[in-house]
C-alpha cells in the first residue's frame, strides 16, 4: 500500500502559498476540514480562490478567512449566513461566482472524473445563463458547464486510514467526495485514522488513491449553524 | 389571511401518497408538521439525506446530521446518505417528484425570483436553480404582497431570475392560484373571510376567475 501520512496540518498545507485555488469541503459548518482552515489562518495566505458550497459564518469556518482578507474570489451556491462576505461582495472587495448547487456539485464530479463539460437545465433563462452555450435536448432547454479542478482539494471525513480510504459521517459527506477526486492535491483531515486493514473495504466511500495526504485532526469543534431540538 | 402554519397546512392538502418530496427553508419546511399520517412520503435534504425525522430529543442532537437549513434533525427508519452530486442527480434526473420552495416574485407564467436582490441582498441560489429546472410538480408559499403592500403576483418578474415557467401552483396568506398555460393566475380557493374582489386588487399579474371560488378548508 502506499502511505499517505502526514504528522498535522501544518505539515499538510505547508505548501499552500498565495494565489492558490482550493476546494473546501462542507455544508454550513458541517463536514468542514477545521483543522486545515485553523492551519491556513496561521500562515495567513492571500489572494486565495475557494470553492465551497457556503462561506462559513463570520466567526467560524471560512469566514475566517474573510475577516483577515485571505479571499480574492469565492466559488459558491449559497453565502447568505454569512455578513461580512455580503458586505465584501456588495462593496467589490471580493469577487463571487454564484453556482447553482447541482451544477457546482456536478462540476466538481465532472473535475475529477476527467469530464470536460456538460449540459444541465439549472439557470436557463436566468443570469446564470449568461454567456454559456444553450442548446436543446429532446424539447427542453440546457446550458453548458464546465468542470472544477483546484491545486488542494480539503475535505474532512469521519474514519480514513494510512492509505486514505476515506468513510463520512452523516450530512457531513455532502461536497467532501466530489472535491477529494478533484484536487491536484488531496489533504484529508479524519477523526480517526486507522491502520490498514481496520476499514471494511464495502463500506469505502473515498478510494485512498484520489488522497495525498491524510492526518488525524484534533479537537473538532463541530459548530452547530441551528440547534432545534424536539421538547 | 393565513398565518405561515396555515400556509403549510393548506400545501400539506397537496401531497400525495408514495412520493419524493423536497422542501425549502421557511414555510415550506414547516409544511412536514402537517403530512397526514396515513401517506407514506419521503423527504428530501439537498445536502445528501433521504428520509429526514422530525428535530432530535436535546440528547441526540448530532452536528453531522442537518437539513438544508443548517437545522439539526433525526433520520427515520430507512433513511439513506449520500454526496451532493448524487442529490442532485436525484434532483436533476426527475426522481423527486414535489418540490415545494418560498418566493419573492413569481410571474403570471410560471416565472419564479428567489434568490437575489441586486444593490442589496445577495444570498444565492442555493439548490433553488437546479430544484425549479427539474421537479415534475413545483409549489411556492408566499405571502401574496410584500411588507409595503406591493403586489408579488406579477405579469413578469422584476427581480433576477431563478427559473421560467417552471411554478405550477401557489399557496398564498389570501389564496390558492394555479398557473394557467397560456398566462395567468387562476383563482382556486380563497382564505377564510377574504374576498375575491381583495385578491383581485392584490394581484397585479392577470388573475383568471371561474365561477365561485370556494373558501379554503382545514381539517
């Protein structure tokens, strides 16, 4: 097997430098990559474009890196939990390109598994619409979209082990699959990593071959966006 | 005028047994407190999730399992997860069969805004995009006019776009409206105590009325 270990994230986004285009794994605050995002504030890298579903909000997640201006382009479907990043958009400060959910989610599948393109009926007849190539498929209107790649693609799974076998938890898979096939560089952060032969291979969500690094992170905080509970 | 919880009473009326349901944030998630319990349906969460329950007790509250309100939330008994490109595919290939969503504007033809107001809000579309472009049967919750008294029911849409002619029909705090196919709201059931003279005045795009339109009734 071949080993993907990394001691920490420090070591595993050591060679993450300004400019660079990340994938960040997540739903709201579920299934983020914490501790990547805390090693990244430290470094305070700049001019970086990410691709998320969300922004995080604005104290935690990727909102972070909003506060310190590590942001120049935001790659998402939905950032309305998040003030500083509106006022960043609304100002010019930073740019935004709004996804339809599907389509970035189908971008990024399409990154990774070496599609260039494809046609999907989300936006047609909106803004989204603008500029992108129409055509009609059995009576019904489609644009064409293009595929996601990044440099380092950061998800956080549940258990993975020293060969990045990687199993999610919960809602917390939702973008995590997609961006681990579509990073140049993979960087896998999991609570529990396992030793070889400890994962069953049918229950594999993410093959290791698609992860460069892995690392056990520490102290997940797990932030909760809506805590509703039944009385 | 209906508060939100009769808005999604009254939507609940429209679901039917066996199927696929995806709902929004706001009034439409409320519309899951009121599907009879004799249908067998099941819910859908963009964010990867077949089959979600009711809020958890405070002892199970679990932050790796939410709905696409950022909620905490429960899995029933044979629920199934999955990634974001394999929802939407669920989405986008026709397998859930009812979405229901919240609007800002929607158009006499089926035209629905939701996502953006340009200058001053700009939140996202979310799956709001891909959910309009695919659902077999779209319904939209709304208020009928916004907080100033303007008119949400309109010829065409003022703000961007989310989708066209995608809307089939419309649950309002006045009225039940259907799209026409050739253009128009058809008036199908008015609120208790309101008349059709007041929704009238409150629809700006076309309404079309047929014969007596009936009050709206709850069980």
């Amino acid at each position: 097997m071949i080993l993907k270990t990394v001691k920490n994230a420090e070591e595993a986004v050591a060679d993450i430098s300004n400019g660079a285009m990340l994938m960040m794994g997540g739903f709201g605050l579920s299934g983020i990559p914490e501790n990547c995002i805390a090693a990244l504030l430290k470094k305070e890298v700049r001019d970086l474009t990410i691709v998320s579903n969300n922004a995080g909000v604005d104290d935690f997640g990727i909102g972070l890196f909003l506060q310190k201006r590590m942001v120049k382009k935001m790659i998402s479907s939905y950032v309305g939990e998040n003030d500083e990043f509106e006022r960043q958009l609304l100002s010019g400060e930073l740019e935004v390109e709004l996804v339809p959910q599907g389509t970035l989610a189908e971008r990024i599948r399409a990154g990774g598994a070496g599609i260039p393109a494809f046609f999907t009926p989300a936006g047609v007849g909106t803004e989204v619409a603008v500029g992108k190539e129409i055509r009609e498929f059995n009576g019904k209107l489609y644009l064409m979209e293009t595929a996601l790649t990044a440099d380092f693609a950061l998800v956080k799974a549940w258990k993975g082990d020293t060969a990045g076998n990687l199993i999610f938890k919960g809602t917390a898979r939702n973008f995590n699959p997609m961006m681990a096939t579509a990073g140049k560089i993979t960087i896998a952060e999991v609570e529990e990593l396992v030793p070889l032969g400890s994962l069953d291979p049918n229950a594999i969500h993410t093959p290791g071959i698609y992860v460069q690094r892995i690392f056990q992170g520490e102290k997940y905080e797990k932030r909760i966006e809506q805590r509703t509970v039944t009385p | 005028m209906l508060t939100k919880e009769q808005i999604a009473k009254r939507i609940a009326k429209e679901v039917e047994h066996g199927q696929y349901i995806n709902l929004g944030i706001g009034i439409p998630t409320l519309v899951a407190n009121y599907i009879p319990s004799h249908l067998d349906v099941v819910l859908q969460s963009e964010n990867g999730l077949l089959g979600i329950g009711p809020f958890p007790k405070e002892a199970d509250v679990d932050p790796d399992l939410i709905n696409a309100g950022k909620q905490t939330i429960s899995m029933l008994p044979g629920s199934a997860i999955f990634d974001s490109a394999q929802s939407f595919a669920m989405i986008r290939g026709g397998h859930v069969h009812l979405t229901i969503l919240g609007a800002m504007e929607v158009s006499e033809h089926g035209d629905i805004a939701n996502w953006k107001i340009p200058g001053k809000m700009v939140k996202g579309m979310g799956g709001a995009m891909d959910l309009v472009a695919s659902a077999k049967h779209i319904i939209v919750a709304m208020q009928h006019c916004s907080k100033d008294g303007q008119s949400k029911l309109l010829p065409t849409c003022s703000l961007p776009l989310t989708g066209i002619r995608c809307v089939k029909k419309i649950v309002t705090d006045l009225a039940v409206l259907e799209i026409d196919p050739e253009g128009g709201f058809v008036l199908l059931e008015r609120a208790p105590g309101i008349t059709v003279e007041e929704i009238k005045a409150k629809t700006a795009g076309k309404l079309i009325v047929k014969g007596e339109i009936p009050e709206m009734t709850f069980d």
